[in-house]
C-alpha cells in the first residue's frame, strides 16, 4: 500500500575467488627468451673450444699474448653481441607493443637480458675447460638448453622460490642461469598480467610482485640482478682456475694451489721452477751416473752439471738444457675381452745437456720421429717436459712467469700478430714492409697468404718469428736459407731439419737426434774419410787385413775404424787431427805389404756419412734394448728372426759331416729415409769357423714341438761376433 515501495529484478553473480588472467609471457616467454641467448652461447662455446682444439690459443701464448687479454678479448667481444642482442630483443618487443616491454621500465627489462646473456658468457667459459672437441661443445650447448627448458617449467610453477622452501635449495638452484631467467619472466610478466597493473619501475625492482600474498616473495627483481652479476664472477674465476690446472692437448698444467704463490701475483722469478702436486724436477745427476760414449757429450754435459749444481750461467749463453726429457704415458685399450696398455714411450730418451750461445745457429738435425720437435715444444713451452729444465736468457722453462717473459723475446717459425709481440702500432706498417723485403715478399704483400704457395708460406712464417726482433729465434724445418742467414746476428737461433745440406750450409754448431738422444760426436765431425782396401796377395805375403790385431795405426790417429770388413777399413778422422796425416800415410806406405794393403783414398767426410753413420748405430742400439726382430729370407727358401743389426748369422739345423758347426750368412743392411734399417740381402752360406762361438740371441722363446728344424713357430738365427768372424779369416 506505500506508494513508495518498487520491485527492481537484476542478475548478479555469485561471490568467487579473485581472477586469474592467462599470461601467455608466463607460460612460453621463459623457453622462447631462453632460446634466443642459447643461440650465441652454443655459437661461443664451440668458437671457445675450436680455438683449443685447433691450438690456436697455444700458438697465439707461444708468441707472447698474455691470458689477461685472451680472456679480455672474449669478454669484450661477447660483452658486446649480449648488450647489442638484449637492446634489439627489448626495441622489438616495445615495437609490436608487447605490454611486458611497454609497461616495464626499459632499464629493468634491458638488464634482465643483458645480465642473463652476460652471465651466460662466463658459464660458456667455464664449461669450456672440460671440453676439448668442438663437436662435444655443439653437443653440451643444446644439451644445456633442453635441461633449462625443463627446469623452468618447475621455475615458472613457483618452485623453489617462496619462503616455504629451504634458503640452500633456492641458493642452489639459483646457479643456474635459465632458472634466473625464469624467475624474472615470472615477475615481469605478473607486474602487466592486468590493466589495472603497471609493470615494474626502476624504484620498483626491490618490490615483490607476486601472484599471492607479497609475504611469499623469496626474490626480487633487484635480487635476481645481483645474483646474475655474482655467478657471472663465480663462474669466471672458476673458468681461469680450470683453465690452468685441467691438462690441455699437451699436458701442460699448474698446481692445484698455484694461485697461492707469490710469483702468480707479483710476475717477478721465473729462474727456478715451480713446484706442484702433478710435477717436480728430478735432482741432477753426478757425472759418473751418465757416462755418454760420445766424448763431445760427456764434455758438454759435465759443463752444464757443473753450472747446474754452482746454480750459475755463463752470460754468453743464450739457452742452457738441463737435463732435458720428456716421456709419453702408455695408454689403455679396453676391448671385449681384455685391456691392453701400450707401454711408455720415450719422445727425448735421455736428458739433454747442453749450451747455445749467443749470436749462434744451433743446428738440431735427425730423421723422423727422431724426437726434434718434441724437445722444441719442451723449449717453448707448448709440451711439459717430464724431467730436467732449461733456462733460457736465465729463464726457467718450468716456471709460468718463467715461460711468460720468455715469450716476450722469442720468435717462433708458426704465424701469429705483431701486436701481439708488443710493437707499437705506428710501426707495425713499417716492421711488416721491412721483413717482407727481407724474405722477398713485398710483390706479394697485397695477396692473402692461404694463396701463398708452400715456399712462400715457409717465408712468411720466419717473417712473423722475426717480429719484434726476438733474441731467441726457434725455426722448425723453415727451409728459407738465405733469409735465415741474414738472421743469424745478433740472436740466438735453434734451428730443426732432417736436411743434411740445410744443416751444413746454416749450422754453428750441429747435433744430431737419433732415437730421442743426442748422437752428434765431435770424432765424426766434418773432417776426413780415409779407406783403406785390401788385396788378396801383396808381395807373397797372407791375404789378411792386419790392422785388425794390429792398433799401430789406430794409435797414430786416436781413432777407432768407423767401418770394417775383410777387405776394407773405413777410418772417420776429425780436423783437429789434420797434422797427423803425414805420419799416418806414410806409415800405410812403409807397411803397405805388411798389411796387404791394395789401395788408400782420402776425402772429406759428408755430413750425410756422419748422419747415416749415427741413425745406424742408434737404430742398433735401440732394437737390442728393445729385443727387436726382423725377418731374413735365404735363398735356400728359409725363413730365420734375426736381431736387427746383426753382420753374421748361423743357421740352426745346418750341421753337418761337411761342416760339423753349420753354415752362416753375412747380412747387408741399408737405411731408410727415417734412418731406420732394413735388409737388403745377405752373402753365400758359408762354413762357421770353428773358433768361433755362437750364441742364441736374448729373447728368445723356449722351443716346443718340432717343425723342419725341430723347433715351433719362427725360427731364431744364432748370433756370430764379427770380430772372432775376422779374426778366424786372418788366420
């Protein structure tokens, strides 16, 4: 009855819990963003492991770059594609007028990419210490990206970043970036989910922004800034500790602790090496421990010792070796079945010792395999030797700030920059202008040096050793004569070749490396090759060649033949005993028929004679160490396992009525181009004398069973002394 009262009919929904809107920033922008920065850290990674695996960083050390500014270098240029990639990534966002960009302060958004990409660079050098193949560093970057896309599906879900979650979880979960980067997609992404919400200010970064109470918020945009940039730091410092202690491609490592001495800190010593977990230096040897046959040798050694254990250096020396040596660890085949492990192998055998002056071409000639190479790489620091040292212009190879100032001085034949040597880039032009008309390349400035031709190249490469004029110069197989001679004053130059003509034109002083040692004697010097043959009959007198029991004549000269047989003697005679000649021909001649003597020649002794002489003996020597066999196969069709070397063999089985102690061969040998020997025939079977003794090489199996010569498996020849061979034919 109120005329006041009315009806109003309307619909209204039921009371619910507040909305959520779907963010699809929250729910793909992670991954998406995630990918984007992959892209350039899988690029870095392997461009960071290529380096090492093609040596390119050893190279570029070899020649003096200091790892400050290998690591500068790739922070800067990293640091650069990161700043210039997150300033593109969050322009095109604001372009496409993305809310995430548009109501987020531009700092904040920027540093969140630039930040987790800039992180990432220091995570990409850590990572690529324990990598040594490009292709496993491709594999490890995408490997990486699949393990992040998954834990920031867990990350976007609120685990482990609220305050029900340990402070450890969170702390170690917090290392990995993608997760970092999760967490501030998350935020940023909840701070424009709505119109009513206006993103994240610069003031604003120490704000939670959460989905629920802000009570939950374990980490703020500010917080996740500040722990990009401290991981940065972890992961870096842990990348150049990493970098120094992991053995690279030649096993070159510091000590777990290196970075408690001071030298590390300080650059100052290097004379002394350093001591570590993983090396140490043997003590040096007395004089009787090593007693070389070569005189030369034992001389220079005992000089060097002498310094050694005084701890002195005559000034003049530019590169005293001491004790040289380096030996490779066997290795290990795990097959099926069984495992097998290759014993050691010796690169430099025996220790080296010995000087090189200043203003000196030291010359180091051998074969291949010879183990030249290997004591250069000692020298230069590329390989750690595995005993002794070497101080170079009073440095010592085994100490890093040691090897860093001997990079300063030292030129290498391998390519590198000039300014990596120091020069100061307004001379750089002028430096570079006058080697190339020292090695006769200015025609060919202009052209690029993968087009240069092989001699070209060659000339190039001691171009580039000659930079900064070096006072140790190191050229291995350079074959650049006329230029290496032009270099030769003023510094020290250790030169390696197997080329005998090379060596003798450009050499000071010449060493010989045969097996891993050093064979080079002074008695087989360049002097004179005097030959001796013998007829059957002189005068009526016996058809022998007497000097075989007779040393008058090696008494005159002081030299021992350097090749005998029945019908000739080869004396090797150095210019130091020139003036002994007459007396030594004149003796021949008064007892020409004395001692049958048909014909005498002199010459002079070639540095190839010397060469092949040395690589035979060596050879020798080492297949009797090693209980070396090879096959000889007679005429009569059998097959016998002689040592190798060996001048006479018998042959078992032979016996007979007619020759109750058998019958032997004589074996020629000849020399490959790497020195090493070969059987190039043998003589007629003959009579074993009957003085003579034969004896079973060492070695050699029990026999069981029988075969053709009541023996199983190869057959072994007996071994004759040559000596009881000639002193039976003299008599």
């Amino acid at each position: 009855s109120d005329p006041n009262f009315g009806w109003t009919v309307q619909l209204k929904e039921y009371a619910h819990p507040a909305e959520v809107f779907f963010s699809a920033l929250i729910a793909v922008g992670p991954s998406f963003f995630l990918a984007f920065a992959m892209f350039g850290f899988v690029l870095q990674i392997t461009a960071l492991v290529t380096e090492k695996e093609l040596k390119l960083r050893q190279a570029m050390s070899t020649m003096g770059l200091y790892d400050s500014a290998y690591w500068l270098s790739w922070i800067t240029w990293e640091g650069i594609i990161a700043l210039f990639s997150a300033l593109f990534l969050v322009l095109f966002g604001m372009m496409f007028q993305f809310d995430f960009f548009k109501k987020n302060k531009f700092a904040v958004v920027f540093l969140v990419f630039f930040l987790f990409q800039f992180n990432m660079i220091g995570f990409a050098f850590m990572l690529s210490t324990f990598i040594s193949k490009a292709s496993a560093a491709t594999t490890a970057g995408f490997s990486l990206f699949i393990v992040g896309f998954f834990t920031q599906i867990v990350t976007i879900f609120g685990f482990p970043y609220d305050l029900e979650t340990s402070q450890t979880l969170r702390n170690i979960w917090s290392l990995f970036p993608p997760n970092l980067l999760a967490l501030s997609v998350r935020q940023l992404a909840d701070a424009t989910r709505t119109p009513e919400r206006t993103g994240i200010s610069w003031s604003g970064r120490t704000d939670c922004i959460s989905r629920q109470d802000s009570s939950t918020c374990a980490m703020t945009i500010n917080d996740i800034f500040i722990w990009l940039l401290a991981t940065f730091v972890l992961w870096f410092v842990l990348a150049i500790y990493f970098d120094n202690i992991i053995p690279n491609a030649y096993g070159v490592r510091k000590s777990v602790f290196y970075f408690l001495n001071p030298w590390y800190w300080t650059g100052k010593g290097g004379n002394k090496p350093e001591g570590g977990i993983c090396s140490c230096m043997g003590s040096i040897p007395q004089e009787e421990q090593i007693t070389p046959d070569d005189e030369d040798v034992l001389e220079e050694e005992n000089l060097v010792k002498k310094d050694a254990r005084e701890d002195t250096m005559d000034p003049d020396i530019a590169v005293q070796i001491r004790g040289l040596a380096k030996t490779y660890a066997g290795t290990r085949k795990i097959g099926c079945c069984k495992c097998q492990k290759t014993s050691s192998y010796h690169a430099v055998r025996q220790g080296l010792w010995m000087n090189i002056a200043q203003d000196q071409l030291f010359c180091l000639l051998g074969p291949n395999g010879a183990g030249k190479t290997t004591a250069i790489n000692c020298l230069t620091g590329v390989s750690p030797v595995s005993s002794g040292d070497a101080l170079i212009y009073g440095y010592s190879i085994r100490s890093s700030v040691g090897m860093s100032s001997i990079h300063k001085f030292m030129g290498v034949c391998p390519q590198l920059f000039a300014t990596i040597k120091g020069l100061p880039p307004a001379s750089i032009q002028t430096v570079a202008d006058e080697l190339l008309a020292k090695v006769k390349l200015t025609d060919a400035a202009k052209v690029r040096a993968r087009s240069y031709s092989g001699g070209m190249k060659r000339r190039l490469s001691v171009a580039i050793a000659l930079i900064g004029d070096p006072k140790l110069v190191i050229l291995d197989e350079p074959q650049v004569w006329d230029v290496i001679q032009e270099a030769k004053k003023g510094r020290a130059i250790i030169l390696t070749t197997h080329s005998m003509e090379e060596a003798d034109v450009l050499g000071d002083r010449i060493s010989i490396m045969a097996k891993a040692s050093i064979r080079l004697k002074s008695r087989f010097g360049t002097g004179f090759v005097t030959n001796v043959s013998f007829g059957e009959k002189v005068n009526g007198q016996s058809p022998v060649n007497q000097t075989v029991d007779s040393p008058d004549l090696q008494q005159h000269l002081d030299v021992t033949p350097a090749e005998e047989a029945k019908s000739f003697m080869t004396f090797v005679i150095p210019h130091d005993k020139e003036k002994l000649l007459t007396n030594f021909f004149s003796e021949l001649e008064d007892r020409q028929a004395e001692f049958g003597i048909k014909d005498i020649q002199l010459g002079l002794a070639t540095l190839e004679e010397v060469f092949l002489n040395i690589a035979r003996q060596a050879e020798v020597e080492s297949a009797t160490a090693e209980g070396r066999f090879i096959t000889l196969n007679l005429t009569s069709g059998t097959s016998l396992q002689i040592p190798v070397g060996s001048s006479f063999v018998g042959i078992p089985g032979t016996e007979s009525t007619e020759n109750p102690r058998g019958v032997m061969v004589e074996v020629y040998w000849e020399q490959d181009d790497t020195g090493t020997l070969c059987v190039s025939g043998h003589s007629p079977e003959m009579p074993i004398p009957a003085d003579v003794q034969p004896s079973v090489p060492a070695a050699v199996p029990a026999p069981g069973g029988t075969n053709f010569l009541g023996r199983t498996g190869p057959v072994y020849g007996l071994i004759l002394d040559p000596n009881q061979i000639r002193a039976a034919d003299t008599r």
